[in-house]
C-alpha cells in the first residue's frame, strides 16, 4: 500500500497527495509475490555415487569369500589344537571351498554362461573326486556313482533348458519341462544306483516319483497347448 515519504502515513490506492502534508505520493504498487524464505534456491543434499553392476557382484563376491573364511579358519584350528592335524576338517573345508568356486563363477563372470557352467561342472567333479580320495586315499565310488550321476543330472538340465527357451510361448509348458526332467532324473539314478549295488539294471524306487511327475506334467502340457487362448479370454472378458 502506498504511504507518504514524509510522514509515514498510508494512503489509499490512487491517492495522488497526502491527507495530512500534502505531499506529492509517488505510485508505488503492492508486490503481489509472497516473500520467499531464504534461501531463494533450495539447497540438494549430495547425490552418493551410486555403485555398478560390476562393483556390487565384486562387492557380493567379497562378502561371500569373507563369510565362507571364517568357519574354513575355525574348522581348521579346531581340528589341529584338538588332533594335532588335519583330519575330520578336510570333508568341512572342501565343502566350503565348493560353495566359494559355485558363487565366484556367476558373481564374477555374470556375462559369460559358458564359463559359468563349465566351472561349476568342473567345481562339481573336483569337490567329488576329492571326497573319495580322502575317504581312503583310493578313488574308488567316483567313476561308478558320481560320475555317471552327474553326467545324467547335466544331460537332463541341458535338455530342459533348451526346451524352455526355444519354445515361442511359454507358460505351463515350462512347468511341465522341469516336471518331465525331475522325473527323468530319478530314473537315471534309480538305474545307475541299483545297477552299481545290485550288479543289474532294474528300477526300485523311481516308478513312485517318475509316474506322477509325467503324469502332472503331461496334464499341464494339454491345458497350456489345448486352451492357448484361455489367458486371452479372460483378460477380455474382464475388461467388458
């Protein structure tokens, strides 16, 4: 509101002199803008350096081996203060060793499958060797159970996953795959088991899992290729 330089009195808008002094009151206009609070610009608080896919997978991986090295140093110890040696910690210290080589492959070579799987097949077949070996020094049930096992085990995965990624639409056929594949699984060790302890190949125990995963999985395979437009269906008859 205007007001007079001389003697401080409000006037009205418009008012071209003082009521009292008479005084020439020059046109000043109200500021229609609210004050603002200092400061004008706010203030943003430092933005942390946000890590890399890359540095949170090493990161990862460091954590997991410091996690893994504590019970490897304590099994250790204990075996040596309590045996004067290495005995019994050899199996807990493989075992470890293991579970360090399963997660510093995906951790640590993320963009190359290839060398994942490679790694954890060969992590696979060396923590086993090593388990027969230290048993009794001799390699022994490593060719005629372990070996054969995983050979199966790798055969049936490969053959899963290659069946769930080529096929165009996926859904409960892939439930179906892993079903099939577990099934086909126990068949293989059920054969390769009784084979190596009976000396004969004959099925024992598989039949109960093998039937009623081809059995589910052969119903999941009818109702996701006999009714491939049952989603579609639904959505549209929900949006009506």
């Amino acid at each position: 509101m205007p007001y007079c330089s001389k003697c401080g009195v409000e006037v009205d808008q418009g008012v071209e002199k003082c009521p009292l002094c008479q005084l020439q009151i020059n046109g000043m206009e109200e500021d229609a803008s609210p004050p603002q609070k200092y400061p004008d610009v706010p203030v943003e608080s430092p933005k942390k350096a946000s890590m890399t896919p890359e540095q949170k997978r090493i990161r990862a991986w460091e954590i997991v081996g410091a996690t893994l090295l504590i019970p490897f140093l304590i099994i250790v110890f204990t075996d040596l203060i309590a045996n004067e040696t290495v005995s019994w910690a050899r199996f807990p210290m493989i075992a470890l060793l293991l579970a360090w080589l399963l997660a510093t492959f995906p951790l640590l070579f993320a963009k190359r499958p290839l060398v994942i799987i490679a790694g954890e097949v060969l992590s696979v077949l060396i923590f086993l060797v090593l388990v027969d070996y230290l048993h009794d020094w001799v390699i022994d049930w490593f060719y005629k159970l372990a070996l054969p096992n995983l050979a199966v085990l790798i055969l049936i995965a490969s053959a899963v996953t290659i069946l769930s990624t080529q096929v165009k639409r996926k859904g409960a056929n892939i439930a179906a795959f892993i079903l099939f594949g577990i099934g086909a699984l126990n068949l293989g060790l059920d054969l390769i088991i009784m084979s190596t302890l009976a000396g004969k190949i004959t099925m024992k125990w598989s039949l109960f899992v093998l039937v009623p995963c081809f059995i589910i999985g052969g119903f999941l395979l009818y109702l996701h290729y006999r009714f491939k437009n049952l989603n579609q269906d639904i959505k549209e008859r929900l949006q009506m």
